[in-house]
C-alpha cells in the first residue's frame, strides 16, 4: 500500500467503480494519498467512462480528493502514440498508463493485465495496484 501512495495515484474507471461500491482498499488508498497531500489524478476519459449520471454520492465524494486531467490536443497525441505502439484500442486505459507514466504514478486498477500490457509496450515498469 505505501509503494502506491508514495508515488502518487492514478485511477482507471475500476477504481471509481470500486469507489461507489465502497471497496476498503480502494477508500484506504485514496485516504492515504490524500493525508500525504498528493491528489489522485484522473484522467478526463476515465471520468466519463465510469459517471452514469444517477445520483452517485460515494464517487461523488471520492472525486473531490482528486484532480482530473484534461485532455488536451498535446496528451491526446501522446496518448495516440501509445495506443498504437502497445497495440492497444482501449483509449481510457491507454490515457491511464499515460498519465503515470508521464508523472511517474502508480495505476489503481481492476483490470492490471491491460494496464501491464501498455506499460510493457512502453518499456516501463508501473506499480499497479489491483482493486
């Protein structure tokens, strides 16, 4: 857990999920990054991907501790380029990998094995934590 946190977090849609579903490790990590002062960062995609609109109180408060990321032409392009060299069509999950590649975070996931995937494509090593 502290491997995690010390380095910063970013969140893929599976952890927002894990959020609103009240998962322990998922509300302790984030707990943790926050009591450190490093926000968690959520990439705009992952956002979309995981709001439904309905009254979501749980996510709601959880992503008041975080800071989304725009994306923005200069990371759409980036995030492209990854997509393409790990081969890889899930543009959201590539915008995670991106993201902490880009600000050396480690990656709150429910899905590692994607997320693995795109950074071995990279040739970089991501902490990845499951949820």
């Amino acid at each position: 857990m502290t491997d995690a946190v010390s380095a910063g977090l970013a969140y893929d849609t599976g952890a927002l999920v894990a959020a609103e579903r009240d998962d322990r490790l998922t509300w302790a990590l984030h707990h943790a990054a926050l009591k450190r002062g490093i926000p968690p960062v959520v990439p705009a995609g992952v956002l979309a991907e995981g709001w439904r609109g309905g009254p979501q109180p749980k996510l709601s408060m959880f992503l008041r501790g975080c800071h989304v990321q725009e994306l923005t032409q200069e990371r759409a392009r980036a995030v492209g380029a990854l997509a393409a060299q790990a081969r890889h069509n899930d543009i959201v999950d590539v915008s995670v990998v991106e993201l902490a590649i880009r600000y050396r975070l480690a990656v709150l996931t429910s899905d590692p094995v994607h997320i693995k995937k795109i950074a071995d494509a990279a040739a970089v090593s991501l902490t990845v934590q499951s949820v």
